[in-house]
C-alpha cells in the first residue's frame, strides 16, 4: 500500500549538518495525508521530531525548533528533514512517518552526532 524509504542519515560533529530524505512509493502513496519524522535513541521511547500536512501545516517537537526545518515535494510523495546545529542528544534512529488512515513506517535511519 504505502512504502517509505529513508536515506541521508550518517555521523557527524556536533554543530554539523544532515539532510534526511523519505521517499513513499506504493498504490496509495499519492494520497498519503501526513507525513513526517519520529525518532528513537536507545533506552528511550520513540518521539515526533516533525510532521507536515499535505496542506503544508507543520509541527515541531520543541527541542528541534529552530534547528530543523521538514519539507514536502507533493510530486515525489517525498519528505525532508534539514537539521543544522546538530547537538549528540539529537543521536537516534530516525524513522519516516506517513499516515492516511493507518500509519506507515519506514526502516529508520541511524543519525549519530559526536561531541
């Protein structure tokens, strides 16, 4: 129905900056509604970091506000995470969300920052 597959993810410095990219593919992906990022670093519970709409409406998880900026190419059925300022607790595994009615996850994408 709907596939979602990560890329971008990788290890950098404190301060540095990724791209993540989530492409949907699948018979209902042209009409997946929200779409988004969650992420899970060990020991903890998996968290939203950002979601958009197909109406352009976004929201943020306050601890990545002004950092990280989510974008939708409604053509790709593809979504972006550009995250700056990258801090070692933003290190987790970062999954693409999309939802209609139910929610669609992809494989996750290690992001791992060093201090």
């Amino acid at each position: 129905q709907v596939q979602l597959v990560e890329s971008g993810g990788g290890l950098v410095q404190a301060g540095e900056s990724l791209r993540l990219s989530c492409a949907a593919s699948g018979s209902r992906a042209s009409i997946v509604n929200v779409m988004g990022w969650y992420r899970q670093a060990p020991g903890k519970q998996r968290e939203r970091v950002a979601t958009i709409t197909r109406g352009g409406d976004i929201n943020y998880a306050d601890s990545v506000k002004g950092r990280f900026t989510i974008s939708r190419d409604i053509a790709k059925n593809t979504v972006y995470l550009q995250m700056n300022s990258l801090k070692p607790e933003d290190t987790a595994v970062y999954y693409c969300y999309a939802t209609i009615l139910n929610p669609y996850w992809g494989q996750g994408t290690q992001v791992t920052v060093s201090s």
